[in-house]
C-alpha cells in the first residue's frame, strides 16, 4: 500500500499548514514577506511535495527548517526535494529557524538579493 498523498489530501494538509505557520514562519509572512512588493504564497503545492513560501514572479522556493530537517533522513529527502524543484526551474533558498531567530534581518537581505 501507497504512503503517498493524493492530491486532494496534499492540498488539504497545505491549507492546514497555512493556519498552523510555526513561529518563524510567521514573523517572515507578517513582518516581511506581508510588506514585498511581489505576491507570496505559503504551502505551495508543487507534485508531491510543499513549499513554506513562494515567489512565482521569481521562481523562488523559501524553506525554514527546524531541528528536525538535520537528521539523516529528513536531508536526504530534502535533498530529493530539492532537485525535483530545481528541475521544475525553481531556485529554493534553506533557512534554519534560529537564522530567523536570531538574525532576521539577514535572512530578509538575502532573500532580497535573490529578488533583484
């Protein structure tokens, strides 16, 4: 049997996601993301997987990743993930949490140099 999400599961599940935003992704979507003068997507579906935010005017993929993202498995299908959204053309930038934590307005100055 199939662990994969049909479509209309992944879809739902990234409608829950945008009402359960982590705290880090928040202060991005409501302190900055809310301000650019480019439209934002959160929980984008692209096949079978979810993007945390994303910048169709640029074909940018942002991710925030907790601690969970720096065990084994979970790099290796980040790593798969991220070649398959770089063979749809999509440039995807990684932040960890605490960058947003801690330095919020670099993680901010980055992103910005990927939309100019």
């Amino acid at each position: 049997m199939s662990t994969r999400k049909t479509d209309a599961d992944l879809l739902q599940y990234a409608r829950q996601m945008r009402h359960e935003m982590t705290r880090q992704e928040r202060r991005l979507w409501f302190d900055f993301f809310k301000a650019l003068p480019h439209t934002v997507r959160r929980q984008k579906v692209f096949g079978s997987y979810i993007a945390d935010f994303y910048i169709a005017s640029h074909k940018l993929v942002i991710e925030l990743d907790g601690s969970q993202h720096y065990e084994a498995a979970a790099q290796e299908y980040d790593t798969r993930r991220d070649a398959y959204l770089r063979s749809l053309g999509l440039t995807v930038l990684r932040y960890a949490n605490v960058d947003v934590d801690h330095d919020f307005r670099g993680v901010c100055e980055d992103i910005l140099q990927h939309l100019k």
